[in-house]
C-alpha cells in the first residue's frame, strides 16, 4: 500500500517541477525590453479671459403694443377701399368710406338751420335795444342757435362715421370687404396692429427676482428667422408670482423695425441678469466622471488631470471657476483617450472647435 503512495508522491511532484519549469521557460522566451508607448498628439489652448453673461433662457409670445379690430359704427354701402394686408398706414389715414350723400345733406340741412337761427338772434338783439321784444324772446332766441350747433356737431359726427381711418400708425390686416359691398353697424373690416416695437410676455423664475429690474438686455429668437437675434429691454415686472409655477409674469419690449415679427408669434427669449468677466475654456474640453468635472492640462510633455468647477456655459465655451489659470495648457483634442502621466505632444496650429458664439447661460 505505502508503494503506492509513494509512487503517487513522486508523480505528482514531476507535474508541478514541469509546470513550473515550463512557466520559467517561457517567461524567459518572452522577456524582454517592455515597448513604450508613444507621445499622444493633441492640441492645446490656454484659458483666456472674456465677458461671461449670466442669462435666464426661457420662451413667451409677442404682441402688438397696439392692436385694434377696425369695425364700422354706421351702416352703408362701401365706395371706396384702401386696405391692403401687411401695408403700413399712418395715422389718420382714410381706410375706407362708406356712401356718405344722406349724411352730407343732413349736415347741409342743420348748418341752414344754424345760419337761420344766428340771424333770428341777430335781429331780436338789435330790437331789444330800444325794448321791441322781450329779453325772454332774445333767450329763446340764443337756446335755438345752441340747439342747432349741437346738431351742426351731431351731423358732422354722422358724416364722419361713414369714413374709417388708422387710430394710429401701423399694420393693416386681412379683409373681405370689397367695393359696392353693404356692411351694418359693428361689421369688422380689419385689424390694425402697431408693430415697430412688439412687446414679449414671457415668466421669470422666482429665484432670479432679486436680480431682475426693468432695463435688462433681452434677446429674442424665432425659429422663423434663425441666426437672427431680435434685441429688446425688459419694461414691466408683474405685481404678483403664480403660485402654481412659481414664477413673475415680466413684459419686454423688442425692436421690430424690419417687420419680421408678427403678433401672436412664439419667441426664445434671453434675459440677461449680469455681465463679468471670467476665464473660459472649449467646451469640448471638459470631461465628466459621476459628479467631477475635470481637464487634462499638458506640463513637461506630460498630461496631468485637473478637477475643475465650472461656471456659466456658452455655445461652444464654459466659464472655469476654480482649477486653472491663464497659463495652464488645456487639452482639447484627444483628452477622453489620456490618463493622468501619460506623454503628449503637443500639434502646431490652432485646434478645429465648434463655434463658439456666445449667449450665455444661468438657468431657466
């Protein structure tokens, strides 16, 4: 039995000698000088110092600040028509006008009437000198003429009335009436809309409210028109913040002088609450791991990672709080593939970024 274990021993002792003989010999075949890996190209910027707008980005819709529906206030039957849509009229200029022949001549009629009157009074004015009527004839007399001028006054309303003209200067809208067309009292002929300033209602969250005032920079932009900014200022706050959005119903004022804008129209608005100067960097240059934001910066030939806190960001750019200077060598091409130690080398030329103009942004 004890041959046995014996011989079992000693071939278990030859397969672990061989395995570990095997394993030394081909460490050996394989050892050698390690391969170093080599200098990674990338490109580098330096932080630089620019004005940083802190902005509250929301969205509103636009309004005239005077609109108005143009209707008749008499009835009758149109003979002649200056309306056409999208034309700018000025203010008291004849839209349209109605047939007027009956209210002419009821004017005609009242002012006969008024010149009867005057000379009545005239007369019996001259007579009550030497006492040939009564002072109560000459009252009746001066009540008659202001009867008559309040219907002179009446009349020439009523003629007017068949004439409708621009309240003030603006945009004249659709309409359906034509020429020879019989229209009532109350009938909408058009909308008049004053468009060279368009107001921009749109809600600040309450947070911002102690940084919000009238005057502030507003910038629109419309979907319509892209990459064309509509520039404005902040005119009204609200009295009161909603409770349900939390938020201050604000009125802003933007120029609209090309007439690009229409009422009713939806608008991106930018607020801006401050300007500052702050160091910024590409934001392509910034990496994220869970919570940590950080960059590689070159030193020496060497990539080194540096957590960073971060500030404002812009199209293309970031503000950078804390973590670099204006002498640091930001990495912006090829950082996601380094690791801290690793060798770079640094490429000649300007690095290809996205475009970067800025617009800034605190929340919204």
């Amino acid at each position: 039995m004890w041959k046995q274990w014996l011989i079992a021993v000693v071939v278990l002792a030859v397969a672990v000698g061989g395995g570990w003989a095997y394993r030394q010999w081909s460490s050996g075949e394989r050892s050698g000088p390690v391969a170093e890996r080599p200098a990674a190209a990338v490109n580098v910027v330096h932080p630089h110092r620019d004005t940083v707008r802190d902005e509250i980005h929301t969205v509103g819709s636009l309004k005239a600040l005077r609109a108005v529906e143009l209707t008749t206030e008499v009835s009758g039957r149109v003979v002649a028509i200056h309306l056409g849509a999208g034309r700018r009229v000025d203010q008291g200029e004849l839209l349209l006008r109605l047939d007027d022949r009956q209210a002419r001549a009821d004017l005609a009629e009242v002012e006969a009437q008024l010149a009867d009157a005057r000379r009545q009074l005239e007369r019996a004015t001259r007579l009550r000198s030497n006492n040939s009527v009564s002072q109560s004839q000459v009252d009746a007399l001066r009540t008659a003429v202001d009867v008559a001028l309040a219907q002179r006054q009446a009349a020439r309303v009523r003629l007017e009335n068949h004439s409708i003209r621009a309240p003030f200067a603006g945009v004249v809208g659709l309409t359906d009436i034509t020429v020879g067309a019989y229209v009532t009292a109350g009938t909408t002929i058009t909308t008049l809309d004053a468009t060279e300033r368009m107001e921009l209602a749109f809600a600040v969250p309450e947070r911002f409210l102690g940084q919000v005032y009238p005057g502030q920079e507003v910038r629109g932009e419309s979907p319509a028109f892209p990459d064309r900014p509509f520039l404005g200022e902040l005119a009204e706050l609200g009295t009161r913040v909603d409770e349900l959005s939390r938020t201050l119903p604000v009125r802003a004022l933007i120029d609209n002088h090309e007439g690009l804008l229409r009422p009713g129209q939806f608008l991106s608005a930018s607020l801006t609450l401050a300007r500052r100067q702050a160091l910024v960097i590409p934001e392509q240059a910034v990496l994220v791991r869970g919570g940590d934001h950080y960059v590689f910066v070159a030193e020496d030939g060497v990539a080194r990672r540096v957590s960073v806190t971060l500030g404002a960001r812009m199209p293309g750019r970031v503000e950078v709080l804390t973590g670099l200077s204006e002498d640091d060598q930001v990495i912006v091409t090829g950082q996601d593939r380094l690791g801290s130690g690793d060798r770079v080398r640094i490429l000649e030329g300007e690095p290809v970024l996205p475009d970067n103009r800025f617009l800034g942004a605190v929340g919204s």
